[in-house]
C-alpha cells in the first residue's frame, strides 16, 4: 500500500474513532474534534470545564475507542508522587503490600492517563507527571517502566482556589492543547441532557463506544507519516513565524486590551508550543483530506494551542479566562494570512 492510500486508510479510521466517541457525548463535536487531532498528533490535553459536564466520559470513550490500559486518578493535597508509582495496602493475611501505581502496572499497554483536578495536587506530583509525558518513562521498583503510548489528560478545578497548587508555566506547555469544555447552550443539548435516561448512565454510553477501533499501538506509526506527508508552504511558514512574534511582541503589532499597554506579554509562546501548533494543524489538515497545510488549519487549532502559553503582566493575568481568547483572536486578527 503506497503512502497515500495509508494516510486515506488511517484517515477513514480517525473519522470513524470521532463518530464513535460520539455515541457517548452530546454537545461537545469540537472537544471531540480537538482530542482526536491531539491524539494522532501525540500530544497531551489539559481540559478546562465545570465539575459534572463529561469529561471522564468523553476520555472514557477515547480510551475504549483506541484501546489499551485506561487510568485515572483524583488529585488530592495530601498526594505524593509516590501515590502514581505504588500501591501499598494489607493483604488478607495481614501483611504489607506494595504492587505498582496506576503509572506504573500496565507498562506499555498504558494508553490514557486522567489525572482529574490536576491542581490539588502537590507540585512534586506534578513534576513527576511532567517526566512521564515528557520521556514517556517512570521509575518504580528500581527499574524504568516505558510508557511508549501514554497520552495524559488533566483538568484543573477552575472554580475552588483553597488548597490548589496553580500549574506553573513549564507544567503548561507541556501539553499540546488547553480544550476549554462548557455546559451546551442548545436548549434541545440541555433538555436531552436533563431528561434523557440514556445520557444518565455513563456505563452504558460507554458500552455504545466500538472498541479499538484504531489500536493505541499503532499511534505513533501514524503520528510520523502524518508528520512527513503533510507539507508547510514558504509563505504559510512566514505566516506561523509572524503569529509567533506577535505572541512575543504584541504592541509591534498594535495589540492591546483595555489599557495594557505596551507591557501585556511577559512571555509569549515558547518554541516547543510552536511546534506543537504545527504537529496539530498538519493533523487538521489530514483530517481535512489535505496533504498540505493552509492557514484555516493553523487558525483552527490556534487558540487551543497557544493561548495557554502566553503569561500576560500580573494585572491582566488575575482575568486570563476572559482575555487569554481575546489575545489570540487580536493576533490572528492582526497578522495577515497568506
């Protein structure tokens, strides 16, 4: 089979994994959307939302779509990173012991991680999160355990800020989107998700869920052909480098915010978050039937991808939910598109 026949194979698949997660969800076609570019894209997620919309269900619906071994963890204050890499507890004998954690006892066939309320949990936790979506390894038993086809899913606890420990910036960027997940606002959306005994039973959506329908191994096979196949343009390059300065250096490009002036951005997006925006949009642009990119699929995903990235000056930064979607909006406003 020639490459172009594999990507339209893989391609069909991808679409088939959406519409079968969509069995289990309502309202959220772009969180599907956006999971699934990140996904084959290889990236990790942290998912923004109120308590009780669906997440744990929508990555449940991934997790069995894709197969593999399925985690989740709660974050709670008193978590030690140990806590992600053992298990100890009295047998019923009445001995001690200690079996691995949920980072560390399925080995490779680890494929979705969710660690929900991310933010309880100490930074020493968070760090040990980071290595393992950083170098998709852990150390337990004195040994290295390699996740090779981890994809790790966090939300934060938007709402209560006592006893949370905030993300810190390098924690950010190491996921590839911030997917911002609401209550519908479709009043048909609402009163099915009020009424309607099948969205009460979240066991049974995922039962409805065609399981492996694309293998968790074979994700990283596909991530690199996407990666090869799909080619950037010398303009649509120039274009992605200009959103990058204006990321960096708004006022050069007449971006404000009420009265920001010109010290709006403390830091604007990194390199890794770059590359990481060019791995997603070549994913939309494949999803997309295009072996090329153009700037839709770059403006698609650029939100998602970037905002979180960018720190704005600590008086500005105390209203980030409002104004991090106005910021990326204005750059994309502001810079031309080829």
């Amino acid at each position: 089979m020639n490459r172009d026949s594999s990507l339209a194979t893989w391609r069909a698949l991808a679409l088939r994994l959406e519409e079968e997660v969509g069995h289990a969800t309502i309202g959220v076609a772009r969180s599907v959307r956006l999971i699934n570019v990140a996904v084959f894209a290889r990236g990790h997620v942290l998912l923004e939302g109120d308590v009780g919309i669906g997440k744990t269900t929508l990555l449940r619906a991934f997790a069995r779509a894709i197969g593999g071994a399925y985690e989740r963890v709660e974050g709670t204050v008193d978590m030690m990173p140990g806590d992600l890499l053992y298990r100890a507890y009295v047998a019923s004998d009445g001995t001690p012991r200690v079996e691995p954690g949920p980072l560390a006892r399925n080995g490779e066939t680890l494929a979705v991680f969710f660690f929900n309320e991310v933010s309880r949990a100490r930074p020493q936790v968070q760090a040990l999160l980071l290595r393992a979506m950083a170098e998709r390894s852990v150390t337990a038993f004195d040994r290295e355990v390699q996740l090779p086809h981890l994809s790790v899913f966090a939300d934060r606890n938007r709402v209560e800020k006592e006893e949370t420990f905030e993300l810190a910036a390098a924690a950010r960027d190491r996921f590839m989107f911030e997917v911002p997940m609401a209550i519908p606002a479709d009043p048909a959306i609402r009163r099915a998700l009020a009424f309607d005994p099948a969205f009460h039973d979240a066991d049974a959506l995922i039962e409805s869920v065609g399981a492996d329908v694309v293998s968790y191994q074979d994700l990283n096979g596909i991530a690199a052909l996407i990666q090869r196949e799909v080619r950037a343009s010398d303009a649509l390059q120039d274009y992605v480098l200009t959103l990058w300065r204006a990321t960096q250096a708004p006022a050069e490009f007449g971006i404000r915010i009420e009265d920001s002036g010109d010290d709006l951005v403390l830091a604007g997006a990194s390199p890794r978050g770059v590359s990481q925006l060019m791995r997603a949009a070549r994913v939309a642009a494949w999803l997309g039937e295009r072996d090329y990119l153009v700037p839709e699929d770059i403006q698609g995903v650029f939100h998602e991808a970037i905002a979180h990235r960018v720190f704005f000056n600590p008086v500005v930064e105390l209203r980030r939910a409002e104004v991090a979607r106005e910021f990326t909006r204005l750059v994309l406003q502001k810079v031309a598109a080829p």
